[in-house]
C-alpha cells in the first residue's frame, strides 16, 4: 500500500501547524498557558484522528478522487462543528 498526500492529511497537518503557532505566540507570551497547552493536546489528537481516517480510507479505496471527496466531507463537517460551536 502506497500512502499517498491527499487533501485530508494536508489539512490536518496545516491545521496542527496553526494551533502550534497560536500556541508559540500566546502560550509563550503568559495569556492562559494551562489552555493553550490543553488546546495544543486536543489538536494534536484531532490531527492523529484525521491522519487515521485518512489511512483507512487509502487502505479500503484506491480511487483518489473519492478519496479526496469525502476528505473534502470531513474537513466541511469539522468546519462547521468548530465555527457554529456545535
């Protein structure tokens, strides 16, 4: 099985790299730190999460395009949950 980038592990990974830099500049700064360090776990999880779903799907699928469609699905759905405080 070839693990291929598709755009669920790119935007977990991208998505990761934003919550460490909020991190880095209002952690290191004194707002907060005990949040910032327990926001930093929860993303690091989500991340972990994505990157997982997007390891079954390559394994179950060989079509990238469906692969990067329901991709497409979750990131959508976890945009809304984040934005709309769901």
């Amino acid at each position: 099985m070839s693990y291929n980038p598709t755009i669920l592990n790119i935007a977990a990974v991208g998505f990761f790299l934003y919550e460490l830099y909020g991190f880095l500049t209002s952690g290191l700064s004194g707002e907060a730190w005990d949040y910032s360090v327990i926001a930093l776990f929860l993303s690091f999880g989500i991340t972990l999460t994505f990157l997982g779903i997007d390891a079954i799907l390559q394994w179950l699928l060989k079509n990238p395009w469906l692969i990067n469609a329901i991709g497409i699905l979750f990131i959508i759905t976890a945009v809304f949950i984040y934005k709309t405080n769901f």
